[in-house]
C-alpha cells in the first residue's frame, strides 16, 4: 500500500482531532487551526486524486489492520477524492467569507464551539464519501445532523430556534428510516460491509427470496435520505434553516449537507443493493416524479418571495429535484448530469448566499427587496458574485449552471417515455430561474438615489478576505463551466469503478 493511500483516513482522523483540540484553544487561534486544517484537507484531497487518476484505480483500506466484520473499512476511487476535495474547497470558502460576520452574528464565548461543529460536519460529510461500512455511515449520518443543527441555532435568535427544532424533526425522521433499512439489510443478509451485503442481495434478487422485504428495505432507505436531503414534499424545514442561519452556516448547510446524504444515496444504489436491483425496485420513477415537481415548485415559491436570503433558500428546493430527477432517469448519462450537478449547484449556492449578506449589510441589515434596491453599487464585489451566480443558475454559457442543464437534457433525450417530462419540465424551470434572479439582479442594480442605505459603502478593504472568498467561488464556478470534460471523465471514471 502506497503512503498516499493513508489520505483518506487522515482527513477524517484530522477533521476530528481539529475539533477536539478546538475546544481548548483561543478564538483566534480555533479560526486558524479550522482553516489551516480544511486547507491541508483539500491538499492531501487533491493528491489523493491525481494518484488515482493515474492509477485508474480504486483502493480498500482496511483499517486496525483487522478484516470485516472485526475491522472496518474505507474505499476510494476518483469519483470520492473529487468530492472530498469539493467539499472542503466549499468549506473552506464558505468559513473564510463569513468569518468576520461571526462576530455580529455569535457570541464571543461561542466561537469556538462554532469551528468545533464545523470541523465535525467536516469529518462527517469526508467518511460519508470514503466508508465502505453502512452502519459507521449511519454514524456519521448522525454526526451530521447533529452538526448540522447546531450550526443552525448557534445565532441563538427566536427564528434559529424554531429552524433548528423543524430541521431536527425532520432529520430524525429520516434518520429512524434509515436505520430501520440498515437493519433489515442486516438481518436478512447479516453483513454491514457494502461490498458484502451487494454479493448477498444479488443472490436474493436471482432466487426470488425476500423480494417484499427487500422492496420494502430500498423504500425505508431511499425515503429516509430523501427526507434528509430536502427533496420535495419534505422540504418545510429548508426555508427557515437557509434563511436565519449565519452566512456561513448558510453557505455550508445549501451546498454541502444535503450532498453528503445525495452522495451516500449514490453509494447505497451502487455498492449496496446493486444498480440492476435499485432499478427494478421502480424507486428511481418515484424519484422522477418527485425530482420534476421539485423543479417547478421549488421556483414557484422562489417567484413568490420578498426575502432575498429565503429566495435563495426556496432555489435549492428546485436545484435538489434536479438531482433526483437525473436519478429517476434511470441512465447512467443521468447519473453523471445529476453528480456534475451536485458540484455545480454547491458552488453556485455558496456564492449567492455569501453574496447575499453583503448585499443585505449595505442595506441597513434588511432583507427585502425594496430595500436591497441598488445594493450592487453599495457593494461592488457582492452584487458581482450575485451576478454571477444568477447566471449559473439560470444557465448562461461558460458557467458551471449552463453545463449541468446542458448534461440533464442530453441525458433526457435518450430516455424512451420520459423525454418529453424532461425537456418541458427542463424548459420550464430554466425560464422561472431567470424570473426570480433576473428580477432580483435588476433590483439590484437599479440606482436608488434616494435609498436611507445610500452612505453604507462597502470597503473590499475592510473586509478583504470576503473579497477574496467572492472572488474565489467566481473563479471554481468558470473551472466547472469551462474545464467541464475534464470534471464529466472523472464522474465517468469514478462511476465505472464505484461498483
């Protein structure tokens, strides 16, 4: 085994010991030790990749050098060191540009649990991307939610609460799903590893056994991470959690908690109960529907809104059904548009919601859109990312947005029965995209030179690292939009050896 190959298990172990080590260091010095300890994580992610590019190849690690079920085990491929890397890029991104909110917006005495719950969410969105055992996934799913729900009520103001309390609800319900899948699985085929339970359920599938508990096994499990990711109908929570959160917390939860749970989804379907078996379940048509209903109300509401930051909120709920509509297409041409998404939509949603809040911030701190009226020339660098981002979204040429609607329709048109959904559905939600952030950038940019907020000047010097965080998402979101082959073969190369 080759030193390199050690990576993944040093992210993890270094997000978590991060955390620990946190609990007893200054302010100052938790918000260095998070951001040196991401920016080594996206360095050891990014090594990890180019090795496995080379080597065209996908690695076990077995770890406490103990074979399963004594020991456990992590797997890796192209396809998770991309999206470790991603994840902590965004992380890193996302914390470095609401730092110096943290200060308005949290309590002195409660930074450091902050970057403690942000290096926990860290280490848990990394082993849900490398674990080959379904139950330490579930652990982490755990770790997660956990994380995830203290990031949200960390601003410790009425809404948070009742976010978090919504968010909770709904999590654990997804959550208890799950588990109640994860323990069918093992009671029908008495494995955890994901390699061992796929053999199993291929034997069962073949021979015709248990095909109602296993019917019943793949709903619990797709039911409960579908809930956990937001997609439509379950997405009440989305709104308040992505609304009144912090910037940061925002720009982590859109972009990154929902896809360590997309991303897990993928890993059941394929190393798990197997494509083949997923696909005959009929699930994956459930998905469609749902994924294409998403697109279209998730934008209604977005149309719908007076609030900049819920606008954005209401987005995702659209953007998630476009993964799971890529899903439900039941190809593996929508499997690859859904995951080229899920890096698309993650860096397009960071941007918008840490341009948001420097646009509400020469607004005299409101967030409707009477208000934020001219706020583009308050804030220069803010209503530039916001532009930005509005483009991606609604899928303008050499942006990482108008790649993925690009994939989903060429996926789409190669699926008999489902085509025409598609593309009409496709169509439809491109022209509400541009509805509400097109009306949202020429609000915008409309001069308000009566505006009480006209004086509240944005300095890039006052605030030079959310300049530079800006500046940073712009510039991954061109690399997605204009290097897209070299991002679509690595999907397509990790994909062939996922399973």
């Amino acid at each position: 085994m080759r030193f390199i190959d050690n990576f993944p298990f040093f992210s993890i172990m270094l997000s978590m010991l991060s955390g620990i080590i946190t609990s007893i260091l200054p302010k100052k010095a938790a918000k260095w030790l998070n951001g040196i300890m991401i920016s080594v994580v996206f360095s050891m992610s990014c090594a990890l990749l180019v090795s496995l590019h080379k080597r065209g190849e996908s690695v076990v690690y077995m770890m406490g050098h103990f074979p399963a079920p004594f020991g456990n085990e992590i797997r890796f491929g192209p396809l998770e060191a991309m999206m470790a890397a991603f994840f902590s890029i965004i992380m890193l991104l996302s914390v470095v540009g609401g730092h110096q909110k943290l200060d308005d917006e949290v309590d002195e005495d409660r930074h450091n649990l902050y970057y403690i719950l942000v290096d926990l969410m860290l280490s848990s969105l990394l082993a849900l991307v490398y674990t080959n055992d379904l139950f330490t996934a579930y652990v982490f799913v755990e770790i997660n939610t956990i994380s995830a729900c203290g990031l949200i009520m960390i601003r410790r103001i009425g809404r948070t609460y009742i976010a978090a309390v919504r968010y909770m609800i709904m999590s654990l319900i997804g959550s208890g799903l799950l588990l109640l899948g994860i323990c069918m699985i093992y009671d029908i085929t008495g494995h955890l590893l994901m390699s061992n339970i796929k053999e199993s359920i291929a034997v069962l599938h073949n021979s015709g056994e248990y095909k109602m508990p296993l019917l019943v096994m793949i709903t619990l499990i797709s039911v409960g991470l579908a809930v956990k990711s937001a997609l439509f109908p379950f997405h009440a929570w989305l709104p308040d959690a992505y609304g009144y959160s912090t910037v940061s917390s925002a720009a982590i939860l859109s972009s990154l908690v929902s896809k360590g749970y997309i991303f897990l989804l993928i890993k059941i379907i394929y190393r798990v109960i197997g494509y083949d078996v997923f696909v005959s379940s009929h699930i994956l048509d459930v998905f469609y529907t749902f994924g294409l209903t998403a697109m279209i109300v998730g934008s209604v509401r977005a149309i719908r809104e007076n609030d900049i930051r819920r606008m954005i909120a209401y987005s995702s709920i659209a953007q998630i059904g476009y993964i799971f509509m890529g899903f439900g297409l039941a190809t593996e041409l929508g499997m690859e548009a859904s995951i080229f998404h899920m890096l698309s939509h993650g860096t397009t949603k960071s941007l918008l919601f840490i341009a948001a809040i420097g646009l509400t911030d020469v607004s005299g701190y409101k967030r409707e859109f009477v208000h934020v009226t001219g706020a583009a020339f308050r804030n220069r660098i803010a209503g530039m990312g916001f532009f930005v981002g509005a483009l991606s979204m609604v899928g303008i040429p050499m942006l990482s947005g108008f790649i993925s609607k690009l994939l989903f329709a060429e996926a789409g048109i190669s699926v008999e029965g489902k085509s025409i959904p598609t593309l009409v559905v496709l169509a439809i939600s491109v022209i509400l995209n541009a509805i509400y952030f097109m009306k949202t950038v020429i609000r915008i940019y409309t001069p308000a030179p009566e505006s009480p907020y006209a004086g509240q000047d944005f300095s890039f010097m006052d605030r030079p690292s959310y300049g530079f965080t800006i500046i940073g998402f712009i510039l991954v979101n061109l690399t997605l939009g204009m290097s897209s082959e070299v991002f679509n073969h690595l999907i397509h190369e990790g994909l062939r050896l996922f399973s």
